[in-house]
C-alpha cells in the first residue's frame, strides 16, 4: 500500500515509513492510504460472523502488503488481541459495542496493542531500541505503557503532570517494570509535551539515542480501530433480523469524539464495504466539529474540561483526515452530529440506567443520548424542518442521508462504549447512586506498588536522566 500525506498528495511512503515517522515533519500532514480496497463481499456476507481477530486479519493485510508477509501478520494479530470486542443489545433498536476489554480497559488498547507490535516488527534488525517518548494528560499514557510492556526492541518513558492525573490513572501509568516507565513532572501536561517536543528536536540527544512518538494520529493506530466497526456491523446487521426483526437494517455508528481517530477507523470500515450506513459524531463541550458541520466554519479553540475527559479535545487532529476524504456536504450526508454538556452527561448514565439497567461511562453516555434524541423524533423534527438551536446542546441542523430509515423503524443504532464505567468511577457513581463494578484487572493494577520518578520542569534535567538511564 501506497500512503500520502493530507497535506501534499504528492507524497508517496510505504507503510513502514508512516509508522516509523508518525507525521510528515516535512508538511506538518498526517499520512493516509491512497485507496481502501473492499473486502470479499464473500468474506462480509459469511454467516455466522467471521471471528474478530479473522476480520482483523483480512482487513489489515492490503495495509501491510509487501511489508509483512502474512504469518508474520497472524502472530502481530494474535498476540495484540487476546481479547475481543463484544456487541450487546440495549433495547430493540439499539447496541452497545464494548471497547474496553482490553488490559486498560479502554478502546485505545485496540490501536496502541497494534501499533506496540509493528513497530516492533519495523524494528527487529535493529541493535539497538527505540525509545518511545509519550507526554500523557491520562488514559493515552497508560494505554501505550500498557501495550509496549515486554515488547521486543521498543523501550517506552511516559511523562505525566504529578497531582493532574486520577489515582487510577497514575497506578496505571507508574507501576509498570522492565522496558516501560514514567517520570511524574512537577508541571502542567503542557510542560509534559514540551519537554517530549523538545528531546526530539535536540540533535545530541538524537545522536545518541533512537527516539520515536506513540502519537495518536499514527496511522499504526487508526487502521486497527476500523477492524471493530466491521466486526460490529456484521454482528448487528447478522443479529437484527432475530433481535429486533428488522432485515438489512441501517446501521448508524454512534461515536463519541475527541480527536477523531476512533470515527476516522468508522469511515475506513465502511470505505472497505462494512454496512454502515452513517454515523453520529458525538463530542462534549468541545464542540468544535458540531460546529462545523452546523456552519460550514472550521474554528479549532483551546480545550474546555468535562466529565467526559478524554474527549477535551478542541482541536482534533484527524478533522484533517475526514477532510481529505470527503467534502462538507458528503459529511453532513453521512453523520448527524450532537453535542451535550456535563448535566446532559450525568443525566444520561442515569436515564441509562433506569431504562435499561446498563452502566454506561460518561464518553458512551454522550452517544447513548444522542442516538435516544435521534429516534425518538429529534431526526423526524429535523426531516419536518423543524431545527433547534445547535449552540444548545443537541442535534446540528443537517439532515443525514438515512434520516429517513430511523423514522421508518428501520435502522439500528450502535453506541461505541469507549471506557469502562469503573474508569470514571466517581462520576457515574455521581449520576446513579452506586459504584459501578470494577474489573479485576484494574483491581490488581490499584495494589501495585508506584514506581513513578520525580523531574523538574526542566529540560537540562530531563536530558541527563534520559542520557544516564536509557
Ligand atoms: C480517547 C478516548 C475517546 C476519544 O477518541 P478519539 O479517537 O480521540 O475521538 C473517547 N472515549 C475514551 C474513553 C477515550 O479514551
């Protein structure tokens, strides 16, 4: 596969030179295939479902090919998903797709476990690591330590703000031993990546050590999310029929959004023949892509925090992405967007509850309202011409291509639950009155000892530890 930049379609790279740069430095663009190739329609229809990780398999191998030879591929596969997605009914026209049985228990165990392992692969005739640095504000953090853990040839230093990060989010930073560690900065996340920002471009230091990011807009992470849509898609399009007795429904991916990477992986999905018939672009307060599907106006703007943090997102990198896709107007044929603030939030987990009897975290909760307002006559107002205002929370202005479809009782919406509630264990508790469960594996993670060590806010500092340690 031939990848490009966003930035200049004249840039031509292979899939290893993508991975390895993370970015074009040269353009300041994000590196995308040049095509997505369908899968067998043979493959797509099979019933019963094809397992997740064949999926995985038969959708990553166009991106690689000529790279990794396919066997190599099977064991990446394998050995970064010893878990898998899981599809459960909410009420007849709705599912939850569970993202977050991974080891951190969110769903960028899916792109980072697989980006860990190709890196890895690029890496194999190398006599010396990679060192992996990441500035974390939280959850990215702990999902690449967690994924790079006893990775052969990568070497991982996570700095995170001290005191500005959740206990739960510290011990799954901290407490990890051998080829993966974190420095606790006396500083903001800002002063976190400044200091990354820095190392990199420090040309003594990069003489002496082979330094890499683990950045979310690699594409390494971007290409695995897009195998759970299929994998979703094909379960709900198989199960409707028995579920909800709706035959070749409309599947409406309900994605909550931060920086865009997970709904980027929606469109690869269904680019490469998914039945999805759109999606819904969830965000919080940080509205910023909202309101550029109301408007037209793309107006980046510094982050606000909400419950629902980890999509305080107010510049999203991968907007750059959907762009170079797909024009304004194939967007708003595509998605319906929807915005909600931190009451709506809280109000969410706890309708959700009630209604369902399901515990839903505050990034789902956001989903799990708009697909409520959407089928229950927020779309059929929207046909009507009847528009509410978007600088209230709710629905832009746009009428999606398959609006019609949800009026009829004939699509399915399928909620993305990015996070396990027990991650944001005191907001859900807030909203519903009792603790939600918590997985053991975070259990475990909680009885670990800290390991974290202490750094100044300075870069001489920062350069030595690295250059003494590493
Ligand atoms: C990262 C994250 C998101 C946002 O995903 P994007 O790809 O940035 O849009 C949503 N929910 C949770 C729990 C996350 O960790």
């Amino acid at each position: 596969m031939i990848y490009t930049d966003t930035r200049d379609s004249s840039v031509k790279v292979d899939f290893k030179t993508a991975v390895m740069n993370g970015m074009n430095q040269a353009t300041g663009g994000l590196y995308i295939p040049t095509s997505f190739p369908k899968l067998d329609p043979a493959f797509i229809n099979k019933n019963p479902t094809p397992s997740f990780r064949e999926i995985a398999l038969q959708m990553a191998k166009p991106y690689v090919e000529g790279e990794i030879p396919e066997e190599d591929l099977i064991g990446i596969i394998q050995d970064a998903y010893p878990f898998s997605p899981k599809v459960a009914p909410l009420d007849s026209v709705s599912y939850v797709l569970e993202l977050f049985h991974g080891p951190t228990c969110a769903f960028k165990d899916f792109g980072a476990r697989f980006m860990a392992r190709t890196m890895s692969y690029f890496n194999r005739n190398e006599s010396t690591p990679l060192h992996i640095l990441v500035a974390t504000s939280g959850d990215t953090g702990s999902a690449v330590g967690s994924a790079f853990h006893n990775v052969p040839g990568l070497d991982v230093t996570i700095l995170y703000p001290e005191g500005k990060i959740s206990p739960l989010q510290e011990k799954q930073l901290s407490t990890f031993t051998g080829n993966v560690r974190a420095l606790k900065v006396k500083g903001t996340f800002d002063d976190c990546q400044k200091l990354v920002k820095t190392a990199f471009t420090d040309t003594e230091l990069r003489g002496k050590l082979r330094l890499s990011s683990a950045n979310s807009i690699n594409i390494s992470r971007l290409l695995p999310q897009s195998f759970y849509y299929m994998y979703a898609a094909l379960i709900a399009n198989n199960r409707a029929a028995m579920d909800n007795k709706i035959h070749s429904p409309a599947i409406i991916m309900v994605v909550p959004s931060g920086n865009f990477g997970n709904l980027t992986s929606g469109l690869i999905a269904k680019e490469m023949g998914a039945p999805i018939a759109g999606f819904v672009a969830a965000t919080n307060t940080n509205r910023t892509i909202p309101d550029w599907i109301a408007t037209g106006d793309y107006n980046a703007r510094p982050s606000i925090e909400t419950y629902a943090n980890a999509m305080d997102v107010g510049a999203p990198s991968n907007y750059e992405r959907i762009k170079s896709m797909y024009t304004l107007d194939q967007v708003r044929e595509m998605f319906a967007s929807y915005w909600l603030d931190n009451d709506g939030i809280l109000k969410a987990i706890e309708a959700c509850n009630k209604k369902t009897g399901y515990i839903i975290d505050p990034h789902g909760a956001i989903g799990y309202k708009a697909w409520e307002d959407i089928k229950n006559g927020g779309i059929a107002d929207l046909v009507a011409g009847v528009k509410g205002d978007f600088n209230k929370p709710g629905l832009t202005p746009n009428v999606p291509s398959w609006a019609q479809r949800v009026i009829d009782k004939k699509a399915v919406g399928v909620i993305l639950e990015t996070a396990s509630p027990a991650k944001f264990g005191q907001v859900v508790t807030d909203a519903i009155g009792k603790e939600p469960p918590i997985p053991a594996r975070l259990e475990e993670v909680m009885r670990l000892q800290d390991r974290a060590i202490p750094m100044n806010n300075d870069y001489n500092q920062f350069k030595e530890w690295l250059l003494a340690n590493l």
